[in-house]
C-alpha cells in the first residue's frame, strides 16, 4: 500500500466520523452496499461474497491451490458455512485468497511450524495450513468456536488444529500459543475493532522475526485509520511471489508480509 493512503488527511474527518455513527447502528453495512470512491478500480457492484448472508448450516468444498503448478498437491477442505453467528460464518474473499497462497507455497513452507490464525471465522486458513503439516491454532470469538471444531472434526484435523477463544486486545491466555507464523484474513472491517487487532498482534509478535501474513479486501476510506495504528507497530510490504496476484488486486485485496518495529 502506498505512503500517502495512511495519511489522516483532514478533508475525511467528517467523513469518517459519520461512518463511525453509522457503524455503531449496523457494523456489516459496508459488506451489504456498493463500493464507494475508495476501491473505484472495483468492478463488482456488491462487496458481499458468493455465500449469501442468510446461508444456514451447508456444507461447500474449496481446493487450493486452485491451478496447482511446479507439481503442487491439491488440499480439498470441506467447510461448514452458517451466518447464524455472524459475518465470520462463512468464506470471505481474502481467506480464500491467503489460503491458496500458503497452498501454493506447498508443504515444505508450512511443515513442522507453529501457526495461529486471527479472526478465523470458520478456520478455512487454519485448516489449510493443518493439513499441510503445520501446528495450527484457530481463534475467534466465543459465537464462532462450534462452527470452527465441526470443521476441524469433518476434514479429521484434530491431531493438528486446535480451536481456541481470542478476543482481540484482551491478555493471552495460557492456552494459547506463541506462533512464529500468524495468519489473518479479512480482518479489518469494523473499525472500534482497528486497536484491539493491533494489540494482539503486538502481543503474538514477540521478535521481529515473527512472519505475518496478512490479506485484507479494501472497502472504504476508514481502512486507512487501521493502518496508521498498524504503523506505530509495523511495517510491511506486498507479497510479490504469488502467481495469482495480478487477478486478486483487481478486486481490491492486497497480501501483505507484516514485520514488527525494532525498538
């Protein structure tokens, strides 16, 4: 992301703080209306993804990498999608996108590592990463745990994905692992949330050489407030080797490697 989309510039301030009013009312209401001058290169005129909202207890199937090359093997995850619990219930663009990108780096990156997924919905990238031999935690919030172990249960990770409770800015509990790979996805939508994310991710990334992989769709001008927070800890850069990038930053998501600050 360029330089000047963390700028505060005054001429948002009105802006974003009748976004905030509106947020307050209806937290999911940027995921139900058309784009708005911050993702003008968009072509879709909705922003919500293929599951639609009222989507109750099915059963969809995924395969990443989507067009394997140089041999990759396929890893086919079944996933229990459900709204009832909220916007986390079902499968979002950037975990897809993510998810595809550690398949497509293949088992030799994953293999024998510590990993933890924020904000992971139903535990689609978790999952991936499980079944590509990595030591896996999935977290989210309390409402979304059972949809997240009936998935673990049905692709019969069990041995190499543990669900866990994480609520962002809250202390590390015991049960949770420090990772030296954090992955997270379309986890910048509601903006009273941008600090606490922060925080946790300062909490997680103990050195600098934590490796974070973060992808994230763009879908309003407030974004950039979560990024100016996101500098005080971070910095960051495009992921440049994935093979799919050209056709994801059309839709607005970016893939980003994040490093913490040395102090």
């Amino acid at each position: 992301m360029h330089s000047s989309l963390l700028v505060n510039e005054p001429s948002y301030s009105n802006e974003i703080a009748q976004d905030e009013a509106l947020d307050a009312i209806d937290p999911l209401r940027h995921f139900r209306t058309a784009k708005d001058d911050f993702d003008v290169h968009v072509k879709e005129p909705y922003l919500i993804p293929v599951q639609p909202r009222s989507v109750i207890d099915e059963v969809i199937q995924l395969s990443f990498p989507e067009k394997p090359i140089d041999g990759s093997q396929q890893v086919t995850v079944s996933l229990v999608v459900d709204a009832s619990p909220g916007c986390g219930g079902v499968a979002w663009p950037a975990g897809e996108v993510l998810a595809n990108y550690i398949a497509t780096r293949g088992s030799n990156y994953i293999k024998g590592r510590k990993i933890l997924e924020l904000g992971s919905g139903t535990g689609l990238v978790g999952l991936v990463a499980g079944a590509l031999g990595g030591e896996v935690q999935i977290t989210d919030q309390a409402p979304l745990l059972g949809i997240m172990r009936r998935n673990v249960d049905m692709n019969r990770l069990q041995a190499s994905v543990a669900v866990s409770e994480l609520n962002w800015g809250e202390r590390l509990s015991s049960e949770i692992s420090q990772p030296d790979l954090i992955l997270a996805a379309d986890c910048v939508y509601f903006e009273p949330a941008f600090p606490l994310l922060v925080e946790t991710l300062s909490a997680l990334a103990t050195c600098e050489n934590t490796e974070i992989l973060f992808c994230y769709k763009k879908r309003r001008k407030a974004d950039k407030r979560f990024f100016a927070l996101l500098k005080k800890k971070f910095t960051w850069r495009e992921v440049d080797d994935d093979p799919n990038r050209d056709g994801y930053t059309r839709e607005a998501i970016s893939l980003l490697t994040l490093s913490r600050r040395i102090r």
